[in-house]
C-alpha cells in the first residue's frame, strides 16, 4: 500500500525521473542502500522503486510507528522499526535477515540520520553506520546502489521551511531523480564493506544529482 501511495504522490510534487546502469539487477533477497537527505526522500525512492517493479521492506526510525496510520500501515506491511542508538536496534537487523531470506528486498539508509544543513543543496553521502556491512554479514546479500537527488528541493530545513517546502512544491513541481546501480558483493572486513558500499551509493547519488544539474555533483 505504501508504494502505491507513494507512486500516487510523489508526481504530485515533483517530476520524477528514473535511470539504472546498464547492469543493474533488483533480484530477491538484496539490500538496497540509499542515500539520505530529506524528510520526503523514502517516498521519492519507494515511488521509483515501483516504477522498477519492486516493493521493498523499509527499514526507517521507529518514530515513524507512533505516526497515527501511518504507524499501523507500516506496521501491517511489515516495514522494520530502528531504534537508534539503542540495544534494539540489533533486532531490527534480525527482522532484516528474515525479511531477505524470504526473498523479500530490503531498503537501508547506512547514514542512520539526516544531515543537519539547512540549505536545499545536494552533498555527499554521509559516513555510514555499521549496520549494513552487519547485514551483509549475516546474509551474503549483494547491495544495490540507490542514489537519489531532489528531495532536498521538496523538504529541508527548518520544521517552518520543510513544511512550506511541503506546501509550494505541488506548484514548484521540483525535478526529482533516483538511479539504481549495479549490485555488488561486499567482501572484506566490516569497515572495508562499509566504505565500498558507501562509494558505490555516492557515485550512485552523483549521477542522480548530475541528472538535475546540481553543482555538488558536476564540480567532482
């Protein structure tokens, strides 16, 4: 239900546009990494994925679930709480794996939080957590690249800005892109995966901001 919705809104907001590399593959039981900027990325990203045919389990912060609705939609879809910075979060690893060995595809924001700009700009990903070489460990699961740029233009910000943002972008319709990459297989220690997977997402968002002309992207 949440990709239909989103499928449903995003082209209320902006233009949304969707590239792969030639040897992308979205096969069941990989993890999909994507970056993280923007309150309303999840949904442009999910929106795409759909267009891709595919629905994943979300793994997003556990605020989410006290949202009325949304918390019980989630719940109901079986999408994956993360409490940061906290012991449970190690079971929302455990509700990964079971969703992956089920050949379901799992979504993962490696960054774990926003940045804390406020400017609409695309940047770089962030450093990345340890919790997705964690899953790699446990599975074997290729990652899949997933880069998105755009959402920044829908929301960022201060709560004022990000809902005015919210509100004017139906007339703004900002341009939106995602592209996927090429799976990978991660070998190595943790930190090495944690920094392939990183690149492989940063390079990912590099051609999704390039597509939109962002300055970030076309400097590098």
């Amino acid at each position: 239900m949440l990709s239909r919705i989103a499928d449903l809104l995003v082209p209320a907001v902006g233009r949304l546009s969707v590239t792969t590399d030639t040897d992308a593959h979205l096969a069941p039981g990989s993890i999909l990494a994507a970056n993280h900027t923007s309150l309303a990325d999840p949904a442009i990203v999910v929106a795409a994925l759909r267009r891709l045919g595919v629905e994943p389990v979300i793994m997003a912060a556990a605020g989410l679930w006290h949202v009325p609705l949304l918390g019980r939609a989630l719940a109901r879809e079986g999408h994956i709480p993360v409490v940061r910075r906290d012991r449970r979060a190690a079971n929302a690893l455990d509700l990964a794996v079971d969703a992956l060995d089920r050949g379901r595809l799992v979504l993962i924001y490696a960054e774990g939080e926003l940045p804390r700009r406020r400017d609409a700009a695309e940047a770089a990903p962030g450093g990345f957590r340890s919790g997705l070489a964690r899953l790699v460990e446990s599975t074997g699961a290729p990652v899949v690249p997933v880069g998105q740029a755009g959402a920044r233009r829908v929301t960022s910000g201060s709560a004022v800005k990000q809902l005015a943002g919210l509100a004017t972008a139906p007339l703004r319709r900002p341009d939106l892109h995602v592209h996927v990459g090429a799976p990978l297989v991660l070998t190595g220690d943790r930190v090495v995966r944690t920094a392939r997977a990183r690149t492989a997402v940063t390079t990912a968002w590099r051609t999704a901001a390039a597509h939109l002309g962002e300055p970030a992207a076309l400097v590098a």
